[in-house]
C-alpha cells in the first residue's frame, strides 16, 4: 500500500505546497551541510528515500565531483529522479535492506523519509553499517515534539499513509549507541508547520 500511494505521488511531488514550505527549505539547508562535509573531505553521498531526486539534482550542480547515489523504495519515484539524474546511480531498495550493499559511504542524507520507516532503529543501525569511519548522518524529519506538531502531522498522515513522527528525546535515544550529535536545526518558514529538524550525526 505504501509504495502504491508514493509511485502515485511520484508525478506530482514537486507541485505540492509542502515544497515551498518544508521539502525546499530542508533541502537548501543539507547542501549547505554537503557542501561543507565536501570542504572536509567528503567525496561519496548515499541519498536515502531520495523520492524524485531534488536534492540529487542540488548536489550534481554545487559538487560534480562528489560520488552519489540515491536509494528509493518506490518504482515511481526512482524513475523521475533518473531522468533528472541521468550520470547517478540509483537502487530500487527499501531502507532496512541498506545492509545489502557492500560499499561505505562518507556521507548519508535521509531527508522526510524517517517517519515512514516502520523499524526506524534497524534503519538507523543500517545506516551506521553503511558509513565510513567518522562518517555523517545528516538526517532531516518532522518531529513530534508538542501538541501542535503532532496535531499538524495527524493531517499529513491522511495523505502519505502510516507514519511515526519522533521527538528530539526518542531520536536522541534511538541513535545514542551508533551516533554522536554534532548539530540539530530547527526549519520553520511558518508559524502553523510543524517543528522540522535537521540533525548532523557523526558516527562512532
């Protein structure tokens, strides 16, 4: 069901009034983040839930040097980011399989994709699996942290179907064992979006 509802939304993502909102917003503050990982050494980046490949697209045009691939569960989605990523790779695999792959990355970015894992801490294990040494996590998600944000997400869930919103202290926790938290932001371009935040995570 869940794949069904993303392959539908696939063709219609970068039209919706969230992008200017939330997704946009998110994704300028990441390449600021790669950008930076870049300057430091970084030189391969895991796109995880990479949808219809924006943020990609973002990295191909500041960094045409830096190794990507974007990792999606939905056909649909993975078909646009192609088109708009032709020199990328990109696999078809849903999060907890990350495990599969042999190769390490500098960096891994997972962007709005969190609340739609069903086994968040064996995707987040996953990830830890997939980091080189001192590699990053910067992950990016509406987070659950008070009445208003919880209420706001319950209406987002009647459109991208089941989802679980973390707050900062569940997150914290889930990732204390494999990540130290470098930074967190908080992206709020309007006062009724619920709390987005954008965590660095260095990897023990």
């Amino acid at each position: 069901m869940e794949k069904a509802i993303w392959d539908f939304w696939s063709g219609r993502y970068d039209r919706l009034w969230v992008q200017k909102k939330s997704l946009k917003p998110t994704r300028e503050y990441v390449r600021d983040i790669i950008r930076e990982e870049w300057r430091n050494g970084a030189r391969s980046l895991l796109d995880l839930g990479c949808g219809p490949g924006e943020l990609i697209r973002g990295v191909r045009e500041d960094l045409s040097d830096m190794e990507v691939t974007g990792v999606d569960f939905s056909k649909g989605m993975l078909e646009i980011s192609r088109r708009k990523n032709p020199d990328v790779r990109h696999l078809l695999m849903a999060a907890e399989n990350l495990g599969s792959l042999r190769e390490s990355f500098d960096l891994i970015t997972c962007t709005h994709s969190l609340p739609y894992y069903k086994n968040k801490s064996k995707v987040i294990t996953q990830i830890a699996g997939r980091l080189e040494p001192g590699g990053k996590l910067v992950i990016a998600f509406a987070s659950g942290n008070t009445t208003y944000d919880r209420l706001a997400l319950s209406l987002v869930k009647l459109t991208t179907g089941p989802a679980g919103y973390p707050s900062d202290m569940e997150f914290r926790e889930m990732v204390s064992d494999l990540f130290v938290v470098e930074s967190r932001h908080v992206i709020r371009e309007s006062f009724y979006m619920p709390t987005i935040a954008v965590y660095t995570l260095r990897r023990l």
